[in-house]
C-alpha cells in the first residue's frame, strides 16, 4: 500500500515476498489470478506500473489493510513510503 514495512525480527512473512511488491502479490491472490504467472520481482521488465491503491475496490482495499495491519501487529514499523509507487499513482491520476 505504497508503504515500505522494515519486519520486526521476531515477526514471520513469507520468504516469498522478498523482491517483490506485496500489494500486486495481495491484489493477485484476492482476484483469484496466478502468482506463479502474473507476478513480477522488483526491477523486472514490465514490474510498474505499481498497482494503484486509490483505483481499488473498497473489498480489495480492506484486504490490502488487514495485510499491513498484520505485519505492524507482529511489530512492523513502516520505514517510508515507496518512491515508485507514489509515480505511478500520481501518473493514473493524470491521465
């Protein structure tokens, strides 16, 4: 959700999200699509755009929240706001 979570050492996530964006990962796996096939590591051609959060359905929001509302329960603590995400978001917006 356009926010980078520095994970609290005693906190668990799935070794799979490293390099990745978790909210596309999220958003994939609400919408029933394959991760396997869809998803895209960081610096990959085609990785952005980054998904739009503002464009979400209010459902798909809520489970991108829960998802970083688990990860600052654990003690996450968000470190900063990811650059990229703030483009891509700003560029949807204008067109």
């Amino acid at each position: 959700m356009e926010y980078v979570v520095k994970v609290s050492p005693t906190g668990w996530v799935f070794g799979s999200w490293k390099g990745h964006c978790i909210t596309r990962r999220n958003l994939l796996h609400f919408n029933g699509k394959s991760i396997d096939v869809n998803d895209i590591r960081w610096n990959e051609p085609g990785f952005r755009p980054l998904p739009v959060v503002s464009q979400c359905s209010d459902e798909e929001k809520e489970y991108l929240m829960q998802n970083l509302e688990k990860l600052l329960h654990q003690g996450g603590t968000i470190v900063a706001r990811l650059k990229e995400s703030l483009e891509d978001e700003e560029a949807c917006l204008k067109a």
